[in-house]
C-alpha cells in the first residue's frame, strides 16, 4: 500500500509499504478514505518530537471502512464506517474508566520511553513517535486499530466523510480546551492560535457561554475565519503584530484580564519581542525544546484566579518558566492530550444541530500522492493554507 513516510526533518515520502495486519483478534483494519494533516505533524516534520525513526508511517486524524474484524471485535462489521480517535485506549484500565482515555496504561508499548521523560506514559498516539507507541498511522491506504471495540466511531448515514474526520482529533481538542476553562456565563476567553484547533476552541467557548472571545494570531485569514459564522460583537481578533498584546487584553477587559486563556498553538510558537528571539536561539543552539512564548504570555495576561488551558502540545522543558506569577496569582493550569472518545456523541449532535460546522476549516483537498508538497504549504501557511485532507483511495 502506499503511506507518508517520514525521512527526518523537513522529509517526508510517499513509499509502498506492507500492508497491515491483525495481529491481535481485538484489532481491526480499516481502509482509510480520508486523512488530514494536523498541526501537530508539523512538530514531527519539523523534527520536534524526539524518539521517531526512518520509516515511521505518519497520521493521527483518519476515518474510513472497516474491511477486517479481529474475532473479539463485537460492535463493528465489515462495511462500517467509522472515525478513529487518536488516542489508542483499551477501555478497561483506570484511566479508560474514568473517561480519561489519552492516559490509558495499557495502550502504549513503548511505556518506559515515555516515563524517563515524564514520570508516567501517556496513551498510545497513531504516527506519533515510537515514545507514543510506535504506531503506523493513517496517513496512508489502509490502518492496523488495536482495541477496535473501544475506539472506532460509527458515523451516521447522513454525515459526510468531511463533516465526521475531525472527531479524530481537532474538534474534541478544541472542545475540551474549552471544557477545561470551566467558563461561566459572561467570560471572556482569550485563545492564542487562530489554526483548526483555536477556531474550534473559539467556537466551543461560546458554545460553553462565554460573552466573548478574543482570538490572538498574526495571519489575517485566520483572524478573518474566526469570524466566520460567529456572533457579531463577540469575537474579537488581535494580531499580535499590530498589537502589544498585554495592553490590548487589558484595555478589552476593564483592566482585569481574561478570564481564562487558551493556548493553541504549542510548542513551536512565534512572537516578537527579546522573549521570542531569545527562545528562538535557544531552539537553533538546542538548549531547549519548546517555545513557552505563548505559555509566558498567557500567564502574564490571565486575570487573578483565572485558568490556563494547553490543548497545544508541548514535548519537553521550557527555559524561565514563570512560576512565581502562576503562584502570586492563583492560577489554574489544565493540559493534555484530548479525551477523544467522551467527547464523539456530544460533538456529534452539536454538528448534527449545526452549532459546529467541521468543514469550515479545510482550505484543500489533494490526493496521499500530494502529501510532500501539502506538508511544506502547511508548515509555511502558503496559498491561505488552514487544513489538509487528503485521500488516499480514488
């Protein structure tokens, strides 16, 4: 079959590989028939996240047709359709449980890799580094799905393919960062990052009752999109260009600062200013990892008391931290990987409803063949690049 492969930064192929098999009779194989670029492959082409090798098969965001059934798969049949969540989750361990299903204990095979860096290891992630398991992902023809009766999604009849794929992935993380904010009638949000995940976030803000949301980013179609199909007067875009971003939230606020604040972007943010030349040497001479410029600025900018939500991904350290403003403060700090699977049925109705349009964000549509050149015009946002799918199949 043909897959993207990653070759190392900024190379990436589309090969034959071999095709998948069952290797466990909880498994399912499924035959992709779309596929999206995320921005967190970015951090993979870019050569970001540690611990991936020549060869790894890349892709988190897929959906297609079931076409084999390991025989302790019950609720699933040759000929479904389904949407994939990209955290692999054995629907059995405490984590899975207690519907903190990105966590799951059982899921992640590469587990010691992952706990010398962080303590404990996260789920398994599709295509994300063998750190995250090691996994073949769904930017290809067909896709081994361990615990297929945990994680498959059937998509109803009368949805789409384009209106069901971002269930794998960018919508439930823009919900649940919002979800994280604990938002109260009359808030206002604050969301950095005006990408697939930031207007998703925006748009489950106000879905979650705040008054308004503030939508931080420098590319003026993004800024433009966020007020596409939103309530007049409640969005606000800010290009941090234009604006000292500080000043300008605390003027839009009567001098308190938002109520809570969202980082979209990760770790590979841009900005301006000592702060942001100094992260960027940093990264270039390879004294850290990731870019906090984001994370500094939202703790500054968050009002007493407020919340920090990180849907962004970030992978290792970050250099002078400001841990004395999140102390003197009061500060709420939510992260983490999404919780796909409890969010697919509310998610589900909320597109059914039409409250959430998932499709307003693909900008272009190109074959698995097109997949190295999508990859460049995503990472350099070139002809208004927001969101890539792709299909592998004709």
């Amino acid at each position: 079959m043909k897959a993207v492969v990653w070759h190392g930064k900024e190379d990436v192929r589309v090969e034959q590989v071999p095709d998948p098999t069952l290797l466990h009779q909880s498994d399912i194989i499924v035959k992709v028939s779309l596929t999206a670029i995320c921005g967190s492959d970015l951090h993979l082409y870019d050569d970001c996240i540690p611990t991936m090798r020549v060869g790894d098969i890349l892709g988190h965001e897929f959906m297609g047709e079931v076409v084999e059934i390991g025989s302790e798969v019950r609720n699933l049949q040759i000929g479904d359709r389904v949407v994939v969540p990209f955290p692999i989750a054995c629907g059995h361990c405490y984590f899975c449980q207690n519907s903190m299903h990105a966590l799951c204990d059982n899921s992640n095979p590469n587990a010691a890799m992952a706990e010398k860096l962080y303590g404990y290891a996260p789920a398994g992630i599709f295509g994300y580094s063998h750190m995250m398991g090691g996994y073949p992902g769904g930017q290809a023809e067909f896709v081994r799905v361990p615990y297929g009766d945990v994680g498959p999604f059937k998509v109803p009849g009368h949805m789409s393919d384009e209106q069901a794929l971002f269930l794998s992935d960018v919508l439930p993380t823009g919900y649940m960062a919002a979800e994280n904010c604990a938002i109260k009638p009359g808030d206002t949000v604050a969301v950095w990052g005006a990408g697939p995940v930031g207007q998703f976030a925006l748009r489950s803000a106000l879905l979650l009752g705040a008054e308004r949301v503030i939508i931080i980013d420098r590319i003026p179609d993004r800024l433009d999109m966020a007020l596409t199909r939103t309530p007049q007067g409640r969005v606000i875009p800010l290009n941090f260009e234009e604006f000292d971003i500080q000043i300008a939230l605390r003027d839009l606020t009567g001098g308190r600062g938002p109520d809570a604040c969202i980082d979209a972007v990760g770790l590979e943010a841009h900005g301006k200013g000592l702060w942001a030349q100094y992260d960027g040497l940093r990264t270039v001479l390879k004294l850290q990892q990731d870019r906090p410029v984001v994370l500094r600025e939202m703790i500054q900018a968050c009002r007493k008391g407020g919340t920090i939500s990180i849907p962004g991904v970030y992978g290792g350290y970050m250099d002078h931290a400001p841990i004395g403003a999140i102390f003197n403060k009061g500060l709420q700090i939510r992260a983490g990987q999404t919780h796909v699977h409890r969010y697919m049925k509310t998610l589900l109705e909320h597109i059914h409803r039409e409250e959430i349009d998932p499709t307003m964000i693909i900008s272009h549509r190109v074959t698995l063949d097109e997949a190295p050149s999508a990859y460049k015009m995503f990472a350099t946002k070139d002809d208004h690049c927001t969101k890539v799918v792709m299909r592998p199949l004709s």
